[in-house]
C-alpha cells in the first residue's frame, strides 16, 4: 500500500500512526509538506511552496479561501510530476483546514481519501464568540463562515473522514458526520507515565514532587488558552503562597485567535500589568518532551484553560503522566474530567474561584492522590496508542479497500 501524508508542518497528527506503519513491509509512505518545515522525518518528502501571498484587493471575509487556493495550487503543481511519473497513492490522508489538499482528487482521482478534521468554525456557541462579542457582527460572521470554504471542499472530496475528539466531531457539519470517525491519535502511556522521583532543573531552580509547583502549558500565550485568567490568579497567589513556584512552558506568540491591537504579546502585557516575582514564576518557552514529562510528574496542579475549541495533546499526556487536571468547564475538557473524578473545573473566568482550589489544593495534596490516578486510568482505557493505532491501521485499510461503511 502507498500512502500519501499531507500535512503544513508534518509530521504533526500523524507522527505516531507514521511511525507504527514503519515496520510493515507492504506500506510505503510519502509526505507532502511545506518547503519551510524543518521537522526531520523518514517518509520520502515532497515540497511546496505558496508563490504568492492573498491579493490585498480581495475581500476580507474571502482571504483565507483564497490562501487556501494559492496553497493547493502550489501543492497540486509540487505532486505534478511524480503523478506523471506513475505515482499513484492508494490513501491520500491529509489535514483539513490549510487547502493543501483542496485539488488531489483532481490529481490522483481513484486514490481514496482519507481526512482529518480538527475544527469547523461557528460564529455562534464556539470559540469565536466565547471570547468576543464582536463574532456577532457582520463582519465577523462573513469571516467565520467562509473559513469553511476549504474544509468543505475536503468534505466533499473525502472518502472518509476523521476527528480526534467527540467535542470536535459535534463541530462538524451533520450532513457528514456520520462518514467522519471518532478517532484519537492516542498518548505513549509507556513514555507519559507517573515518576514521582522524579525532578526538573529550570534556570538554577530544582523542582520536585514534594515542592509547591503549578504549571501551565500551551503552543503560545493567548487568551484561546486561558493564558490573562492564568497570569492573573498567578499574581494573586504569589502573595499567599511564598513557596510557589509556577512554570509555563510555551512561546511568546498567539497560536490561536487574533493578537493584542496595541501591538504588545500577552507575556509582556502581563509584566507590565501584574505584580509577579520572577524568581517563582519561570518562564522558559516550548521544551523537549521529557522535561514536559517531567513537570506533568513533579507538579502539585497543572491548569489547562481552553475556550470551546481544539483539545490539546498536552491535556492528555498530562492526564497519562497522573498530574492532577485543574481545567476549564468548558465542553473540550469535560468530554475528558468529570469533576471530582478525575480532575476538577473551575470557571473559566471567575480568577478567585481558581485561587481558591489551588490553595486547598497545595495544602492538601496527598488526599487528590485519587484524582491523579484515575486520570491515568482514564488514559489507559480510552485513549492509549496500544490500542488506538492498530484501529487507526484497520481504519486506512478499510478506506483503502472501499469496505467502510459506519462510522467507528
């Protein structure tokens, strides 16, 4: 079997399925990607590259239809050769959402079609309006809209689909979810596991399991995630609590969502607007995996703040690793904590609330033993890689083969 990947920055949702593929003899594997990500992988690799930038010209609520245009284009012209040369793919299985893969199936019309969908925007009940009213205007609602345009192509296009998470999955237009599984990539379990033993050094702080630690964790320092709720209750607990420390693992940046209109990032927002000891609060950007790992093992509370949107992987490896959830009762989290369970939720917004639990929290630390494990119970049950990925391979060859049929 020949599968085609295509994915902007891949190997990203399909790192582990690539990987469990690896040893099979009769699959080869390939990957369409953008010229500039410098992510090293083994799959034979094909570049493209957008000739252009969206026309200024064009109007507002269409630039991302039109980017995604000029990024199948350069795609389609990048795969061009090879489909000359004979190349034909049994599966194309590509990220929805960019339009990379907005023209295969003009290109490769009998490969079959395998899809990945994280979101589908709504301008109502979703990410968009949680954190802004301005969703709600015209404007706005025209932009949302039409960054569907390219998913929809997909949907069209597709074979079958897939979507990480039940949330997500109920984001989808109805008219297709039920050719679109419900299928995590899953979590390393053996890799994201409890060590109590074990300890961080950042900066020349060593931090254990028997210290006060909070952490934070996301690809950017955005209100998407939480992040001014965080920084504020950090502020707060700073003053009572004279051992804390607070680690945040991310980039400076806006992932998700629009930036600040004053031009500043939300980190130096932060400093200038909060009272913050910098001696307890460490801020050392994105990390390896295993010292991540390792501060899901050591911390006393790890927040996880979301709007209604994507679910992050680190919630989950972070559940798997047995750290105690304090997350946002938001839908994408109590899909995975049920309160009192598993982990707790807390208002997204009510800050003092928030300052509330983690004081009893880190003065009662050993009775929310029960909590940490049945997160990685969790984990184990549901959404661990053992399981998931031979289901995920029965899943390709099923599409491969024409014989799916219901939604898994």
């Amino acid at each position: 079997m020949q599968i085609l990947f295509m994915h902007n920055n891949f190997p990203g949702q399909y790192r582990r399925i690539y990987k469990f593929l690896k040893p099979k003899k009769k699959v080869k594997m390939y990957a369409a990607t953008l010229e500039t990500n410098q992510q090293q992988f083994e799959p034979q690799r094909v570049n493209y590259k957008p000739h252009r930038e969206p026309s200024e010209k064009i109007h507002p609520a269409l630039i991302t239809t039109e980017q995604a245009t000029i990024l199948g284009q350069a795609a389609y012209k990048a795969l061009l050769p090879s489909q000359k040369n004979g190349f034909r793919p049994d599966v194309i299985m590509a990220h929805s959402g960019w339009g990379a893969n907005m023209f295969m199936k003009d290109l490769f019309p009998d490969s079959k079609f395998l899809t990945y969908y994280e979101w589908y925007y709504h301008s109502s009940n979703s990410d968009a309006d949680f954190l802004r009213e301005d969703a709600h205007d015209a404007n706005g609602q025209l932009r949302i809209r039409m960054k569907n345009t390219s998913i929809l192509q997909d949907m069209a296009a597709m074979d079958w689909g897939q979507c990480p998470t039940k949330f997500q999955h109920s984001k989808l237009p109805a008219a297709f979810r039920d050719r679109i599984s419900v299928l995590h990539d899953g979590v390393d379990t053996v890799f994201f596991s409890p060590n109590q033993k074990a300890s961080v050094t950042i900066g020349d702080v060593t931090l254990t399991a028997d210290d006060e630690v909070i952490t934070y964790v996301a690809r950017g320092m955005e209100p998407y995630r939480g992040f001014p709720q965080f920084i504020e209750m950090v502020s707060k607990l700073q003053k009572i609590r004279p051992n804390l420390h607070v680690v945040v693992l991310g980039n400076d940046r806006v992932a998700y969502g629009a930036g600040r209109r004053d031009g500043k990032t939300y980190k130096e927002w932060a400093l200038e607007k909060f009272e913050l000891d910098m001696r307890r609060l460490h801020m050392p950007g994105l990390q390896s995996l295993e010292t991540f790992r390792d501060m899901m093992r050591i911390t006393s509370a790890h927040v996880y703040l979301t709007v209604p949107f994507v679910l992050s992987w680190s919630l989950m490896e972070a559940m798997s690793t047995g750290a105690l959830i304090v997350g946002s009762d938001t839908d994408p989290v109590k899909e995975m904590i049920t309160d009192g369970h598993n982990g707790l939720l807390v208002d997204f917004f009510d800050v003092d609330a928030q300052v509330a639990k983690l004081c009893h929290i880190l003065d009662t630390k050993a009775d929310y033993q029960p909590l940490r494990d049945e997160a990685r119970r969790t984990i184990l049950g549901a959404y661990n890689t053992r399981d998931l990925l031979p289901r995920y391979w029965k899943l390709i060859q099923s599409v491969a083969n024409g014989s799916q049929t219901a939604n898994v």
